[in-house]
C-alpha cells in the first residue's frame, strides 16, 4: 500500500470518528435529556468518548509512525552516503584491480568474449545469469568457461577467485584518512 493509499485511508477514518463524535454530540443536545443517567444517555457518552479515544490512540500512532518512517528513511541516506564515500575511496583501487585483472586475462590470451566471461565468473554471476545477461546459450557459457580454465591453467571458478583474490588482506593497523 503506498503513501497516498495509507493517507486517504487516515482521513477517511478521522471523518469517520469526527462523524460518531459530532453526531453522538447533537444528537445529545437534541434529546435534551432529562436524566443524564438513562442508558441512551450513558451509551452515547460512551460511544463519543471512545471515538475521542481512538482517534487520540490512532493519531498517537500515526505520529509515531511516521517519526519512525522519517528516521528510517534518514539511516538510508546516511548508508547511501557510506556506499557512495566508500565507493569513491575504492575507486581508485577498484580500477587499478580492473587493469591488472585485464592484464592477466590478455596474458592468458584470453579472446573479448571469454575476457567478458571470466570477468562474470570472477563476480560471481553463474552460468545461467551470465547466459542471460550475454545473451548466449548456458552451454555456450559453459564452453567458454572451460577454455577459460583451461588458458589460466586453472581448476575451475574456485581457482580463478582465488588466482586473483588469495594474497588479497586486510590491514593489520588502521590508518588515518
């Protein structure tokens, strides 16, 4: 249910209750009862308050509701801020990563279609994603694959991660930046 749904449902639920309120209020004023103990009395009393009382209980989570909505959508930006901070220091590492895995592919004499495979396979993208997203046949992935491993030397996507990943190691002190 999106915003607007949510929105109209609350103001047709407030006109609801003001509605009961206001109409238990006339019609009180209207009878003009002589003894405000009677049970019509007593029941419209009742009736009235428990309409004020909803409508103070719904408005009181309404609103903390969307204190939580507002909170909620602020911790995204502050990660969205993160991911972006984060992927503007990597950047650069990133793209010195990208070229030095180039390399090695045109050292494997790796052709462009088994170049843009293997660099799948190294994201992690299986077979059937990577058919989809190229285009081609799974088992035409599959045949790529193979030549890959096979060029590299290597055992299988395992060792195609690790070719490039195994001496990769986090600091062992923090620096400042």
């Amino acid at each position: 249910m999106d915003e607007n749904e949510l929105r109209g449902m609350r103001v047709a639920l407030a006109l609801l209750l003001a509605g009961i309120v206001a109409g238990g209020a006339v019609d009180l004023v209207l009878d003009a009862p002589a003894n405000w103990l009677s049970a019509h009395v007593v029941y419209e009393v009742l009736l009235i308050v428990g309409a004020l009382a909803a409508s103070v209980w719904l408005w009181h989570g309404w609103r903390k509701a969307a204190e939580s909505a507002a909170a909620l959508r602020r911790s995204l930006a502050e990660r969205q801020s993160e991911r972006d901070a984060w992927r503007a220091r990597a950047h650069q590492a990133l793209d010195g990563l990208g070229y030095a895995v180039e390399d090695q592919f045109l050292a494997w004499g790796l052709t462009p279609t088994e170049r843009e495979v293997a660099l799948l396979l190294l994201q992690g993208h299986g077979h059937k994603q990577i058919a989809a997203a190229t285009g081609r046949s799974e088992r035409t992935v599959r045949q790529h694959a193979v030549t890959i491993y096979r060029k590299a030397g290597l055992g299988g996507r395992a060792e195609l991660a690790a070719f490039f990943l195994a001496d990769l190691r986090l600091p062992t002190t923090h620096r400042d930046g």
